[in-house]
C-alpha cells in the first residue's frame, strides 16, 4: 500500500509534502520518525529519495497529503471560475464597442479589446527584470489565485501545505511562470471569446467605422492605423489604405467594401495584438514548468535536511537505547473491515513476540498463507522488515499473546507494520486451557484504539479468520 503512495506522490506533491516536513521540524521540533527512517533506508536509493520517502511516510501519518488534495481541489474549482470570468471580460469588452450602436471609433475599439490584455503583459514581461522569483511577483491573477487559496485554506495542515508550496515554487523558480500561466489562459480564453463575439457581430449586422477627435491631426491616425496594421498584414488581414483612412473622419459615408477592409483591420489587431502574443506567453510559461517540474531537487543544506543525512545515510547502526521512548503516536491507515482473502490473494501470518513455551503455529495454516514465524529478537525483526519491503501482502495477520499485557513497545511496532499489507487484523491467541481475560481484552483495545486500530481490526484466536470452508 506505502510502495503505491510513494509512485503516485511523485513530482511537485512529494517536494511539497517534503517541505511540509522540514518547515514542520524546523519550527516546532523533530518529529518522532523511528520506523519512517527504518523504512527509508531499506527503500535505498540517494539521500534525495531517502528524504522524500520518509516525508513522504511522516506527511501521510500527519494527514497533511489529505491538506494537498484538499488545496488541489480547490485550485481546480478556480480554474473554471477564471475562464467563467474570462468569458464575461471577452463578451463585456465585445459589448462596449458594438454596444453603444452601429458606429465604431476604430481607436476605442482597439484600445478597449486589447488594451488591458497588452498592459498586464507587459507587466509580466517586467517582472522578469527582477533576480529574486518571490511570491509577490508575476501576474495579477497568479497572486489573486494565491491569496484565493490562502483564504480557503483552512486549519495548521494546510496553511502548512499551502507555505511549503509557495517555498517550492519560490526556490524551483517556478512563481512567475505559474502565476503566468494562469494569466495567460485566462486572457488567452477572454481574447478568442471576443474575436467570436466579435465576428458574429460584423457578420450579423452592419457596422461604420471611423475616427473622431478635436486636439490631433488626420495623419497622426494614418500613422496610427498603417502602424498596427503591419503585422495584421502579415497575415494576410486587410489594412485602410492612407485615403480610406483620412475619409473615415465620420462625416463621409463608406461603401460596403470600405467597411469590410475596417472589420478585417479590427479582427488583425485583435489576433495580432491580443491572442498571438498570449499563446506565444502561453506556449514558453507552459514548456518552463513542465521542464523545471521534471528537474525539481531538495537543496539537502537548508535546516532540516542537514540533520538527516547521518540518519538516512548512516555509516555505522546504533545498536541499545539511544533515548526515552516517546507517547504513542502510530498513524494507522487501514479499512475499518476486514474481509476473507481471496485465493489471488497474499496472506502473511507473524506471530509477534510470542510464547517460546506455545507451537506455532498453534492450527494448520491454509497453504496459500505465507508463514512469517515468531518475531521476537531484533534480527528476526529485520529479516520480517525486509520480507515485507520486497513484496507487500494484500492480507497482514499480525498474532500476539493474549494473556500479556500491551506496551508502548508492542503496540507502535505493530502500528509499524501494518502500513505494509492493504488489510490488517491484530490476532490475541490464547492458549487452549486459558480464555482472554476481560480486563485483558479492554487493555488491548485502548491501546490499540489510541493508536488509530478500528475496533474491527481486533480478532480472538487465529482460527476466526479462516476462509469459511466450503
């Protein structure tokens, strides 16, 4: 179950799940991580992989990849709410040319489709005169994003998350191409919107076009409109001759034609000036994140990594105790059932420190079980460890004395491994001539429940948990 979370939390998520951590660690304190380590090591690998598998293990015990998917849905519902909005801002510039009546300032009109889209570009563009690629820089839209997300994210778990992602995307230099892109698909969708609204339009009615003005001269606007209409031309967009410019003073009628070359012109601008532009932003912010989000790295000397390279990459294993054991505090993940296996499915069986003086296995196993033996010194944990390391069972059966008393000890290392099988029941066997103590059973069942065991994972005797014979 842990090895498939690991190949999905993979990219973006795992970094980000890693920040988590170490932000975590360096402002309140190392978390208790013994069994999270263990795994990591027996994972192998760089000190990179090491460390994002441990945060990877220590993030879903804190709950806090539930805090990303839950910040994850909510930048998806933003993503239709902007093209929503993007799709007003395109019809609403559309209506405040053509809405006014049949007649079309040619200035106004390009001034107010592609104007605003060209101004916030250009600041984006001036953004990138800056070294630093800090939060508060880029698009307008990525900022409004990010505060977006602030505000709905709620509770210490995504605040954290939601910190730790900005800290990626701030040291991967991926904050203004983000916040770019975000801005770019916005006003990518708001500009191809008008150019449809726009053509159905001119297409549905008949529009004059002309220019007015008190304070500047007729060839200042021959100027003008023969200099936006070069790159229109380009591509094959018709351009106002000089003469049909200076004739398009509002007071001489235009002929059909006329108009149409003046409808051409005004498309031309708009594709030129409004939608090229953005899809070429679009295209570069979009080839920058993809390329930086397959080369993320963990700079390993920020505070936080450094204290876990000896841990991860030790050079010698501490053997006795090296400190006070901690509260409980075993994060366990497993279904609140559990169901006969099915004859496809692997079932291990370990009998956790049990009796010397008792068989084991106390009833014959079905022969599809793998029997995992009695697990008590440290050597046989570690050969169990690596067991499960290699291949994870579907089914985890982990049988303990019923008629000892449940420590601190027994209970976090079973906590430990039932995050290796995708189901996991905790067996007491007692012994035939001795029945489970009530006190005994309502022990095992506090410690069990206050290290997050369902009630339903607890069975009396191995045999309750046979396949029922056919």
């Amino acid at each position: 179950m842990t090895h498939a979370l690991i190949s999905r939390t993979t990219g973006f998520q795992a970094h980000c799940l890693a920040e988590a951590v170490r932000l975590k660690e360096s402002g309140w304190g190392p978390l208790e991580d013994a069994a999270e380590v263990r795994r990591a090591i027996a994972q192998g690998g760089s000190l990179e992989d090491r460390l994002v598998f441990r945060a990877t293990l220590l993030a879903q015990r804190e709950g806090w990849v539930t805090a990303y998917q839950r910040l994850c849905q909510i930048g998806r519902w933003l993503l239709p709410a902007w093209l929503v909005l993007a799709v007003v801002a395109g019809l609403s510039a559309v209506w405040g040319v053509l809405g006014a009546g049949a007649y079309i300032n040619v200035i106004t009109a390009v001034v107010s489709l592609v104007g605003l889209n060209v101004l916030t570009l250009v600041l984006w563009l001036t953004s990138f005169l800056f070294k630093s690629d800090s939060a508060q820089q880029g698009s307008v839209l990525g900022k409004l994003s990010l505060k977006l997300l602030g505000r709905f994210a709620r509770g210490e778990a995504a605040t954290l998350v939601l910190g730790a992602g900005v800290n990626v995307m701030v040291r991967q230099k991926l904050g203004r191409w983000v916040s770019g892109l975000i801005s770019h698909t916005f006003w990518l969708w708001a500009t191809l919107v008008a150019i449809l609204a726009l053509l159905w339009a001119l297409s549905a009615r008949r529009y004059g076009f002309g220019w007015e003005t008190t304070l500047l001269s007729s060839d200042s606007f021959v100027a003008l409109v023969e200099g936006l209409g070069r790159v229109p031309r380009w591509l094959g967009f018709e351009v106002p001759s000089a003469a049909l410019i200076r004739l398009s003073d509002g007071l001489t009628p235009l002929t059909p034609d006329d108009q149409r070359v003046w409808s051409s012109w005004l498309l031309g601008c708009l594709v030129c000036y409004g939608l090229l532009p953005r899809l070429v932003a679009w295209v570069c912010s979009a080839g920058v994140v993809r390329f930086r989000l397959r080369h993320l790295y963990i700079d390993r000397q920020l505070p936080g990594w450094i204290e876990q390279q000896e841990r991860l990459l030790p050079v010698h294993v501490r053997v006795g105790i090296d400190a006070q054991a901690p509260t409980d505090q075993v994060a366990v993940a497993q279904p609140t059932r559990f169901e006969f296996p099915h004859t496809t499915d692997t079932v291990c069986v370990a009998a956790i420190e049990y009796p010397q003086d008792r068989p084991w296995p106390p009833l014959p196993l079905p022969e599809a079980w793998m029997n995992a033996g009695v697990v008590d010194t440290r050597a046989q944990r570690e050969q169990l460890l690596q067991r499960l390391h290699q291949r994870s069972p579907d089914y985890l059966l982990l049988v303990c004395d019923a008629s000892q008393t449940p420590d601190r000890g027994i209970v976090a290392w079973l906590g430990e491994l039932s995050s290796y099988g995708r189901y996991c029941a905790i067996v007491l066997q007692a012994a035939s001539e001795v029945a489970v103590l009530p006190e005994r059973l309502q022990a095992w069942r506090d410690r069990l429940s206050a290290a997050g065991f369902k009630p339903e994972q607890l069975h009396i005797n191995l045999q309750s948990l046979f396949p029922p014979s056919e």
